[in-house]
C-alpha cells in the first residue's frame, strides 16, 4: 500500500524528557529524517525540569520540525503521556522514549500497517513494532542478549517475531478518541502506564497489532544499578497489575521460584532436600540449555553468561512482583 496525498494522517508525537542531553539529538534527528511528510506530524516534548542541556539541544531543532515544548512540572512520563493526549491536534498519537531513536520509515510504516489492519480489523486500536537494543558497553550488550533469551520471559517486542496480533505494542501508534473513551493513562502506573494502557484496551475489546518492520532502537541499560532497578520496577508493575484487576499465569512464575527456592533452604535438614534440589537443578539445566542455544544463534560469548544472568533476573523480577502485589496503587508512591 502506498500512502498517497489524501491518506496521510496527522500525527502528534509525545516525548518525555528529563536530563536527555546524551540521546535526544539523536531521537530528533531520526524524526527529522523520516520519509512521512513533515507538515503531517507534530512533536510534543515534555522536559521534566532537566538540570543538563537537553533543551539546549532540542531548541535547535525548533526551526527544522514542528515542534512545541511543555513543562512536565510533576516530572514522570505518565503525566506527559496524560497532557500530551489532550494538546495533540492529530487523530492518532505515537508515544516515543527519549532513550531511544528511530527507523526512517517508522512512521510510514506504522500509518501503512494502521490503515491495512483497520481495513480487516475495526477494533484496531494501536499498532506497535520491534525494539532493537544498541548497547554502549559490554554490560549492555549482555542485556541485549539476555532480552532476547525465550528463558528471561520479556515482551515479545524486544525480539523479531512474526506480525500479529498482540497484548501490547512498544512506541505505538494510538487511536487517540479509543485511548480517550477509555480513560487515557492511568496515573498510579508511575512505570509500565503503557502496558497497563494496553491490557486495558484488550480489556475493553480493543486489538493491538505488531509488525517488526516499524524498527525503534533503544540504548540499554548499560551498568548492573541500572539493570538491577529496570528489573525490580519491571517485576513490580506486574504486581500492581494483579492488584489492578489483571492477570497473567506466567507472571507469577518468578515468585513461585523465589518461594521454591527459599523452601529449598528450609528444607536443607528434611527428607525433601534432595528433591528439591534435583528440581533446583532442573531450573539452571534449563537455563544453560538455552544459554548454548543463544550462543549457537548468535556466536556471542557473552551468552554462557546467561546462566547467571537468568536466575538474577528471575529472582529481582519476583522480588518486585511481591512489592507490587503487597502495595498495590502505592507501588510507585
């Protein structure tokens, strides 16, 4: 499908940012490279009170795009997500991180995927795509990979597969009138608003679509303090989505684990201890199983590592989980 003079919907773009100095040159610059034409999109920046030059740096590129800079006095992304929607003066929105960049066709193919799916779908609510991760270390680059490991459980956009129909879509491309009739962000999600957003829209009927062609590029976490609490917050955003009224089987696993193992410990002077740490031994099979499939696949070294990485990660994810699942609307307060 090729989008032609009377089928390029406006789109408003909403970034939030906060001491980007480091990415959003580049995040601005893929924007401006885009193939889509530039008096169909917007950009609304919403600066969280940066302290660095981040807005020293998105101010030259005020002449080069349409450009409009808030403040986001209350400083988390939710409230930008929430004010962005209501200032957009496009029909559809894009939600983009400031830690990111993107394809130079990402927003023509997200619009050329949007109108083909809403011509078979009329419940279509967003369309999203795949994450690529660029890493600035060798840590990084283990995040990367752990990510893509089948064995870790993230979201699927972090990996290539085929289009389809998902529970939730990275940097999509929103319906703004659906997004509105059903409340917009919920503001209690100070991290994950866009997955419990999407879980929502599932909720209410509404579909989201991906297609690994409409290409972002995100930089990783690149030090273990990082990875640490991106898991933690990961874990606990599950947890107050439980709390919330959703639920998935396979998020609790990671809490099944801790406890199992925690159980294990305890048994270390019972009959059960030999059992328990035969399946115990199962579990890190299992994982070195899959850590000699990723290095297989991708010749990286840095995949045996994953034997660690995958009970670190599992066990930081539960441990966010249970906060989640005991605080609740106070997770994030």
């Amino acid at each position: 499908m090729v989008i032609g003079p009377d089928n390029y919907p406006f789109l408003s773009i909403i970034i939030p940012t906060k001491n980007e100095e480091e990415f959003i040159g580049k995040l601005l610059e893929s924007i401006y490279t885009q193939t889509y034409l530039h008096d169909r999109f917007e950009i609304l920046l919403f600066d969280g009170i940066s302290t660095d030059s981040t807005l020293k740096v998105v101010e030259d590129y005020m002449e080069k795009l349409d450009l409009r800079i808030f403040q986001n006095q209350k400083i988390r992304q939710v409230y930008a997500w929430n004010e962005g929607i209501k200032k957009a003066r496009g029909d559809y929105f894009i939600l983009v991180g400031a830690h990111s960049y993107l394809d130079n066709f990402f927003l023509e193919t997200s619009v050329k995927t949007y109108q083909k799916v809403k011509s078979e779908e009329s419940k279509l609510a967003a369309v999203g795509g795949s994450l690529n991760i660029v890493f600035k270390n060798r840590f990084a680059k283990m995040i990367k990979i752990l990510y893509s490991s089948p064995y870790a459980g993230v979201s699927s956009f972090w990996s290539k597969e085929e289009q389809g129909f998902k529970e939730t879509v990275v940097f999509g491309l929103y319906d703004k009138k659906i997004v509105m009739d059903v409340g917009m962000f919920d503001e209690d999600f100070i991290i994950g608003d866009d997955y419990e957003l999407n879980l929502r829209l599932n909720k209410n009927g509404y579909r989201l679509f991906s297609n690994p062609d409409i290409k972002s590029y995100y930089f990783s976490r690149s030090s273990l303090k990082s990875f640490l609490k991106q898991s933690f917050e990961y874990g606990a955003v599950k947890g107050l989505c439980i709390r919330t009224g959703y639920n998935r089987l396979i998020w609790w696993i990671p809490l099944l684990f801790l406890i199992f193992e925690l159980s294990t410990i305890a048994s270390v002077f019972t009959n059960l201890f030999t059992a328990m740490l035969f399946l115990l031994g199962l579990y890190f099979m299992g994982s070195a199983i899959f850590s000699i499939y990723t290095y297989i696949k991708s010749k990286e070294i840095l995949s045996i590592s994953l034997i660690i990485f995958h009970f670190i990660y599992h066990n930081i994810v539960a441990l966010g989980l249970l906060r989640g699942v005991i605080r609740g609307r106070k997770t994030f307060r």
